[in-house]
C-alpha cells in the first residue's frame, strides 16, 4: 500500500541532522530512578539471516584487525569496497522481551551515541535501537522498543555511574538499571522529548539538552532551562561538564552557553565562533573548551577562541561529535557529507596537540565515513560509531565490527507484500525482500532505477513487481521499474511518463499499470504508456483499485474516482478536511479511508455516498496519518507521523506505540499479511530512521 512521504526543506533537513549527536568522553554519576517494569523471560525469535548483503554500508563482522605503526594520515578511499570476511562474527546474547509479540529489525551499524557502563560494557546507540558489547567486544545484546527501550531512534546515551544506562531518544528518555526500564517525557518535565544529549555533573545531578530547552533531573524532580533563564537558545545540540563544574551547551544557532549554576554567558561569532549553529561541545582535563560547527572546530583556553579548518589538516569542516582523550588529544567525527540522504562522510580528524591528522575511511581502518560518536574506552583505546558499524584504534592498530539484524536500512517509505506472501521493503537505500530464507537487496544491474523507493505494486496476473523510485530529494528525476523476477525495465519521462517525479504505482485486475506523478497519471497498456484525456493534471500522490475494479486517486485537488474512464473528483465541499489528500485505501468492504498528510487533517472515511472524519477525540493515534491498509479480516490499520498506530475493528480504536514494542511512534510504512501479523516501517521522512518492526496479535 502506497505509504504518504513528505521531503522536507533543506532547511529542516540540517537542523535535524545537527540534532544527531552522541554524548562522548562522560561518565555519569549516580542518580536515583524508580523502578517501574520488570523484564520477562526471552520470548523472541529473530528472523534468518540476510541472503543478499548491501554495498552501501559494508556489513562483515569482527574483520581482521590491520596493524600500523601510528595512527596514519590521510590515504584515498575506496569505493564499494567490501570488508574482509571474518572467520566468525560477534556472538548475540538476547536481552528478555519486555512486550511478546513485537520484534524489530534494521541497520544496528548506524551508530549515534556510545557510552561505557561501570562494568565496563560498551553502549551503542542509533537509528534501529541500541546495542551492548562486553569489553572484549566479542558479544553484544540488542535491545530495542520490544525489550523496554522507549523509541528505536538513539541520539544519546551515557552511563549513570552505579551500573545504569541513559538513553535520549524522539521519544523521551529511557533509564536503564540492567533489570527495569523507567521512562521520561514532556509529561513528566522533561522540556522536550528530543534529547542531543545526556551528561551528569560531580553531585549527582543529570543534565538533558533537548529540542526545547536543558533539563535537569536531580532523581524525582525535573527542573528546565530556557531562553527566559539566560540560555542562549532553546535548540540544544549537545551538553558537557567542567572540570571547574560549570555547565557547557551546545546551540542551534546562537553558539555556546556557559551555566556557572547562576548565570549564563555566551559566547558567538562575535566571541570568535566560526558559525552560531554549534554541533558538538567537549572539555578536556585542563578545561579547554572544544566546539564543532559546520565551518570547523574551535578552541577556547579562558580568554580567547581559535579556530580550525581542513587549511590546518581537519578532514572536513563539518563537525559532528567531539572527544578529549586521557592524554588531551582531540578526536573529531564529520558525521554525513550530504544532511540526509548521503551515506558517505569525511571520517575524522586527530589533533595531537600540535597538528591535526585526516582519518580517512578505508578498508583498513573506519567501516564508514559518517563519525557521528566518539569515546575513549577504560584502556585508552578510541572508539568510532560510525553510520557503518563500530571502529576501536588503539596501539596502531584498527578493529572494527558490524552486526546482521536485518535490511541495511532504517528509513522506510513502503512495505508490500506480493502473490507469493514475501514482504517488499522499500527504503532509502533501496529495495528489499524478505523470505523465509532471509532478506535480499537489490544491487546494481539487478535493482531498481533509483534507490529512494516510493511505492510498491504486483500484477496478480504474471507475478511482476512495479516499483516508483526517485534518485533524491532536490532532483526531479525518478522512474517506474519492473521486475519480472529474471531482469529490471525502467521506465521515465522519457517513455511517455507525464513527469519525472515519480510517486505511486498500482496495478489493475486487467493488467494496466497507472503511475502518479506530479503532473498527473500515466497509464501503461500494450508496451505503451498514455495520459488519461479526463485525468487532472495534478500530484498524484496515491491510487488504490477498489474490489469492484474503479479506481480511487489521491491527488493535490481532491480525491478522485474512476470508473469506466469518468473522473468523479471529491472535494472539501463534498466532505473531505481538505482538498490536498495524500493517501487513499479501498478497503474489501466498500468503504474509502483518506489521510491528508498534515497535523489537523485526521482520517476520512467514505460510506454509503457520504464522508466521516475521525480524530484523536475518536481515538486515532495522531492528527498526520502516514499510510493506511487492512488486515484479512476487515481490521483498518493507519500510522501516524508522532502518535504510534491505531487499528480499527469497525466500532473502536486500539492505538499501539513505543510503549507498547512499536519500533517508533513515526510510522511511514505498514502492510498486514495473510496471517494477521502487522509489519511497521518508520523513518520515511529520510531523517530519524527506526527501521522495522513485525507485530504478531
């Protein structure tokens, strides 16, 4: 079913990515937490694993470690050059389901955040939950929403000093003891649910940068910072301690803040900051103060700012994490060369106190060149969370580890399943089917025209897939490919497609093919595509064959419905919300559900010639609903864009969410298999991710 997917601005696209940021080089100390789940018995059964393993991120385990004299400057990277196979990989230990019948998948190799515990346990936070690893990195748990995490999305963790874990997520945070999970959010004054970053100070107090302003939990009460106190800027990036004990923030856009527990000072480009928009801040030993910005890194001794830039050796200008090993060497990540969609990065940067070095991603060294954390482990060693898996460097010599948990993605626009019941995923990073022999990618020749997949249809009559692909956001290009289950045929303007841009696709019972593009719909029939004459000329954003054959097409000036070739188009006058709708599902039953894709639009649904709106007051999960479809049985199951889902029997609304195993509470993706089993996809805005996630009632 074809899955509503919003591009966001430029604009917003950075300020996200600026938010990703790891806590790196802080022990936390002790805080208190109420004890408030238990952990079950394991219940779990993980899916098998991948036949087909992708080449953007290079998946091998436990590679084998290269071995240079000192830390090497910078050489040439590879492209598509995959990791050595490993003898034998990382052995999983799993964590106790906390909420049976929930599983999740996705790429644990897109690292935001790493933490060391007190027993020496390495943490690893990303885009599909979090891991641990035993010091000796040779076992790992993974932990995600079904075993009590509060969001699959991890922008920060730290230890709390007593055995603990913290984890800022989208969705709040989430407190770990190592037996129960205890969670916090807006609701319990925590200023934002989207936490940057975690750090504790010297008498026991935890700090919180957000979205929203900074938090502080002292273990029962919550107290906020904001712009009305003196901080700089309520969008926090990341947040440090002194060893003086004052407070260090990170902002969005008004540079750094510093809290002496009384008052507020700043320091901006009028301070010498290169660019107000800081994305990472560390303090070393000595009380050397390190900001990273887009524009490079600066440091401040007390009485001035200095700056650095690729001119003085730095790998890149855009900063991403910051740490300050033992010795007062600095180590930098540069996170995503392209905000949003690239899967390639700088790697980092060294500075020995004299000089900065280039890390440059290779196959010897970094898995990937998105560094997004760094950390200094308990025997000096430096370890890199990278987009692509875990790197340590110590002694001049490079380890490295990735982990199979599914697709190679965490960002989901569409999930389908075909004639034959396998499940089709469609990401940002292309095309996948899981079977009962694992996951496959599509690769190359043998893939769809562009990897950013925008909808999934079957012909039931000769089994061929038909996908709706687009290169990237900010390019216009895009295709229809099909798969005939031997070869790929790509299809584009060029071939009679009204536009470029590609966005649905859906097959009749007769075999045509009809595509939705921005400027209208295409038919394909015969080996020829043609433009309907009575089709309006308009975004068509999703279209859905009803069971007696017509057809129902979302559009940007209502929702259509053809039969026979007559266009009958419904409007806000005729009883939708609105005119601009972004999803439409004919259901077995007759009925027609509309979504609209914006906070107030809620969902529609046509009976017997009139239309009814249902919204949180009816008890849908959330207002921007994402994606519908329905289960054999009748149920209707939505995602919403911030609220989890809800299914509805006909009388009454049962809404599930993070709280309750859902991967995230942004649901971009869903469809339901013949057996009643709900499969999630989230992260379809191309920005937080989430992966996947099966439900099984």
């Amino acid at each position: 079913m074809k899955t509503y997917h919003h591009p966001p601005a430029p604009f917003l696209i950075a300020c996200a990515a600026l938010l990703i940021f790891s806590l790196a080089c802080q022990a936390l100390s002790p805080t208190s937490t109420p004890i408030i789940y238990e952990d079950p018995a394991v219940t779990d059964t993980p899916i098998a694993s991948p036949e087909d393993i992708p080449s953007e991120t290079p998946p091998p385990a436990n590679a084998p470690t290269a071995t240079e004299p000192a830390l090497p400057g910078p050489t040439p990277a590879p492209t598509e050059t995959a990791l050595p196979p490993a003898p034998s990989g990382p052995q999983e230990d799993p964590a106790p389901v906390l909420h049976p019948g929930w599983e999740s998948f996705g790429d644990l190799n897109e690292i935001e955040a790493l933490a060391i515990d007190t027993a020496g346990n390495i943490w690893a936070g990303g885009h599909a939950g979090a891991v641990r690893w035993d010091a000796s990195l040779s076992r790992y748990t993974f932990f995600g929403a079904e075993h009590g995490l509060t969001s699959n999305v991890v922008y920060s963790t730290a230890s709390d000093g007593k055995g603990g874990v913290w984890f800022g997520t989208i969705n709040g945070v989430a407190h770990y003891d190592g037996q129960a999970w205890t969670y916090y959010s807006e609701a319990d004054g925590l200023a934002d649910n989207f936490v940057s970053g975690i750090v504790a100070d010297a008498e026991g107090m935890t700090w919180f940068s957000t979205n929203a302003g900074l938090s502080r939990f002292d273990g029962s009460t919550w107290t906020t910072y904001t712009s009305e106190d003196g901080l700089p800027y309520n969008l926090l990036n990341d947040v440090a301690i002194s060893p003086d004990g004052s407070l260090w923030v990170a902002t969005g856009g008004f540079g750094v803040g510093r809290f002496d527990g009384n008052a507020w000072q700043t320091y901006d480009t009028d301070s010498g900051l290169p660019a107000g928009i800081v994305s990472a801040v560390a303090i070393g030993s000595d009380g050397t103060v390190w900001a990273g910005t887009s524009s490079g890194i600066s440091r401040f001794d007390g009485q001035e700012w200095t700056a650095f830039t690729t001119a003085d050796g730095l790998a890149d200008d855009n900063i991403e994490t910051i740490c300050v090993d033992g010795n007062g060497e600095v180590w930098v990540g540069h996170g995503a060369a392209n905000l949003g969609y690239s899967i390639e990065g700088a790697g980092a940067s060294h500075f020995n106190g004299e000089r900065w070095e280039a890390i440059v991603p290779d196959i010897a060294r970094l898995p990937d060149g998105r560094v997004n954390a760094i950390l200094t482990d308990r025997d000096g060693g430096i370890l890199f969370g990278t987009g692509g898996g875990l790197a340590r460097y110590a002694n001049g010599e490079w380890n490295y580890l990735t982990i199979d948990h599914g697709p190679f993605s965490n960002n989901y626009q569409v999930l389908a399943f075909d004639p034959d019941g396998s499940l089709w995923a469609g990401s940002y990073r292309g095309l996948y089917r899981v079977t009962s022999d694992g996951w496959q990618h599509f690769l190359g020749q043998q893939a769809p025209r562009y990897n950013i997949i925008q909808d999934i249809a079957f012909s039931t009559s000769d089994g061929s897939a038909w996908v709706a692909t687009k290169e990237r956001y900010g390019t216009p290009n895009g295709a229809v490919s099909r798969f005939d289950g031997q070869g790929w045929e790509h299809f584009t303007d060029a071939d009679g497609l009204p536009d470029p841009s590609v966005y649905s696709v859906a097959v009749m019972p007769s075999g045509e093919v009809w595509a939705g593009t921005y400027r209208g719909v295409a038919v394909y029939s015969d080996g020829v595509w043609n433009v309907p004459a009575e089709s309006p000329s308009t975004r068509i954003k999703s279209i859905s064959v009803a069971p007696d054959g017509s057809v129902w097409v979302a559009t940007g000036n209502g929702v259509y419905h053809v039969v026979d070739g007559e266009w009958q188009v419904y409007l806000e006058k005729d009883g939708l919300v609105y005119d601009y709708a972004t999803d439409v599902y004919a259901a077995s039953d007759g009925t027609i559900w509309v979504s609209y894709g914006v906070d107030s639009g809620g969902l529609s649904r046509l009976v017997d010639g009139a239309w009814q709106t249902f919204t949180t007051e009816d008890g849908l999960a959330g207002m921007m609903v994402n994606v519908i479809d329905a289960g054999p049985d009748g149920t209707i199951w939505i995602g919403t864009e911030d609220g989890g889902v809800s299914s509805y029997d006909g009388t009454t609304w049962t809404t599930y969410t993070t709280r309750d195993g859902l991967c995230s509470n942004q649901i971009t993706a869903l469809a339901v298999a013949v057996d009643g089993s709900v499969w999630f996809g989230a992260g379809g805005d191309g920005v937080y991710g989430g992966g996947l996630c099966r439900y099984t009632p």
